[in-house]
C-alpha cells in the first residue's frame, strides 16, 4: 500500500508549511519523472555506486526502495537535472534489529558534477566525493550527532552552510519523512515534513547535475520519488 506524506502540528510546522505552499503557487511545475518503485523496471533508472561487500544493497521490494548497507552507498537517477527543479520523496531510517539497522545517515546529493569527469566511477565511501561540485544534506550524521547541509565545490572544499544538533532536527526510527528539495533562483531549500529545515541562497548557484540517495551503514526505505520542472 502506498502512503500519502506525513505532517507534524504546531506554530512552526505551520509557518514551513507556508512557505513550501508560497514556492509553489507563484511557479507552474511540470513533473520529469515519477517512480513508485512498484515494478522491476525501476531499476534501469538509477546507477549505483556500492562497496563490493555489499551485494545485495540495493532492493526494489514491496513497491519501495532498499537501502541495506554495511558499508557506504549512493544511488544515482541516471538523468541529469537542469536549471529550477522540485524533487520530492517519502524515506525512512528502519531500526528493526537488521544486521545493517543504525539510527543515522538519511543524506542526499544534487546538482552533482564532477570536474574530473570521473562520474559514476567510485564504489560508495564517503571521503570518494569530496571532488565533486555538489549540494549536500545529512540528517542524522555521526551517529545522529548532527543535520548539515554543505556545499561542495568542486576542489574538495566542503562548505557547512546550515547546521543543526537539537533532537527536533535529527533522526526518529522508523517515522516515514516527506522531503522535498527545491531549486529556484539560485536559492536550494530542504523541507522535511513541511518544515524548512534549510535555505540556502547561492551567489554561484550550481545549474545543473545529478541527484541520488546517499547512506552509510544503515537500513533504509524510499517511495513516491517525484522530480518536478519549475517554470
């Protein structure tokens, strides 16, 4: 059964929620791509990058998408994205007592470019990124330490724009997030259940790239992966 987004209560919740609402009333979005990960086909859609230890990582089951990893893990939507984009996505941290179940990670990269033209060529650790010109969030890192958005820029500078260690921002087990990511204008906003956890204002905004799901020894699930133009 597919779910609809998930939405807390409260002053600030309501406040996010309005500026997400704002965004979108003043923009025509026209959808690029939409997955349900409710068919085998779904895999030709994306490239992964893995550590060899990991074989059976990455899981198109029960129409949803499968992170389970011991080591790191990326997964690429193979088309590259250009200029105003909306990408919106359900996820969820599972902490079941799996071998792989840690509470941390739940990350994202996009408007990913490598300037070496090495693309799609590491195997999932971390560190392998540090090249690329990109935009990054981690919700939940070091252990649930930490949320940060950082900015990538190419020559292994990686800029923390925004950062948070309070328990309202970091990660609850289980709980099925609604993330949206917007690009627009050259600002990058990340929403999480409504509420607009980072926005970040880019001076040398990036205007294309590559967007994928990131992890690092965790079990996780995603669905209703929607990637929308902005005009």
């Amino acid at each position: 059964m597919k779910r609809a987004a998930r939405y807390g209560t409260g002053m600030i919740i309501m406040v996010g929620l309005l500026s997400l609402q704002q965004q979108q009333s003043v923009t025509k979005e026209v959808l690029l791509f939409s997955d349900d990960f409710a068919g085998k086909e779904s895999a030709g859609n994306y490239i992964i990058e893995k550590n060899s230890k990991d074989t059976n990582a990455v899981q198109f089951m029960g129409e949803q998408l499968q992170l389970d990893s011991e080591g790191g893990l990326t997964v690429w939507y193979r088309e590259k994205l250009k200029g105003d984009i909306r990408i919106s996505f359900d996820r969820m941290v599972v902490m079941e007592a799996g071998p792989h179940d840690r509470l941390s990670d739940l990350n994202q990269f996009w408007m990913a470019n490598d300037p070496g033209e090495k693309m799609f060529k590491r195997t999932g650790g971390f560190r392998e990124y540090d090249s690329l010109l990109m935009y990054y969030v981690g919700m939940g890192g070091n252990y649930n330490k930490t949320t940060r958005m950082r900015r990538y820029d190419g020559k292994g500078n990686l800029e923390i724009v925004g950062e948070y260690t309070d328990s309202a921002h970091l990660l609850k087990p289980n709980h099925w997030y609604h993330i949206d990511i917007i690009t627009r204008k050259g600002i990058n906003s990340f929403i999480v259940d409504g509420i607009k956890y980072f926005e970040y204002e880019d001076k040398n905004q990036i205007g294309s790239g590559w967007f994928a799901f990131r992890s690092t020894r965790s079990r996780q699930r995603i669905d209703n992966l929607k990637i929308y133009a902005l005009e």
